[in-house]
C-alpha cells in the first residue's frame, strides 16, 4: 500500500470523516470514563485543525492508539451498546485510514477482531 508523502495533506471531505469518527469516540470514552484515551482523540482532533499532518499521521499510527495495555483500541467499556458502537467506530476509523493511505502496519488484525466480535 502505497503511503501518502509526509508533506501531503487531507482533503475537507476526509477531515469532516476523520471529526465525525473522533468525535463519537471521544464521546463514548469518556461516558464510560476512559479520559486517558480521550485525551488521545483530542490531541489528534487538534492536529487535524492546525494542519498538523506529519504529527498527526505519527500520532494517528502510534503506541498510544494501537499499542498494547492502555492504547484506545484496548479499553475495556463494561456498557454493551457503547462497546458495540465503539468497536464499529474503530473499525470505520481504520477503513478510513486505509481509504486515505495512512493505515500503518499491524493495524489491520484489529479491524479483523472487531468484525469478527460484531459480526460484520
């Protein structure tokens, strides 16, 4: 897969994605008390409104989103709708991701275990 250039920059339309996604789940986290995790969402929604991209394509691919114990994609949310709304926002966040050609390497498993978990 080819990867945008650290330079290139997102159009509009996949910014308004990107917010919409971040949004719902810096909505969910912290209704279910994950502040951690959302400070997370909102750092990466600020470096989409300052046209911070080089940062936010490393934040957006790093340990803090995709890595192990305390990573967003990990948190546990004991409230059964918002865990199915979260996994499915986790997934049209990585399809977007990869529509947008920022996806890094390792991510993909992820989308997998969550399709699987909702059987879509």
């Amino acid at each position: 897969m080819e990867n945008r250039t650290k330079y290139a920059q997102l159009t509009d339309t996949e910014r308004n994605k990107y917010k919409v996604i971040f949004d719902n789940i810096y909505t969910i986290l912290m209704r279910n008390k994950h502040d951690g995790q959302a400070n997370v969402i909102l750092e990466l929604i600020d470096q989409l409104e300052h046209n911070q991209y080089d940062q936010f394509m490393e934040t957006i691919n790093g340990v803090s989103l995709w890595g192990g114990s305390g990573a967003v994609w990990e948190v546990y949310i004991s409230d059964k709708n918002d865990a199915k709304s979260f996994e499915i926002e986790i997934i049209e966040l990585i399809n977007l991701m990869e529509d947008t050609k920022i996806l890094g390497k390792g991510i993909k498993p992820i989308r997998k275990i969550f399709k699987n978990l909702n059987k879509l």
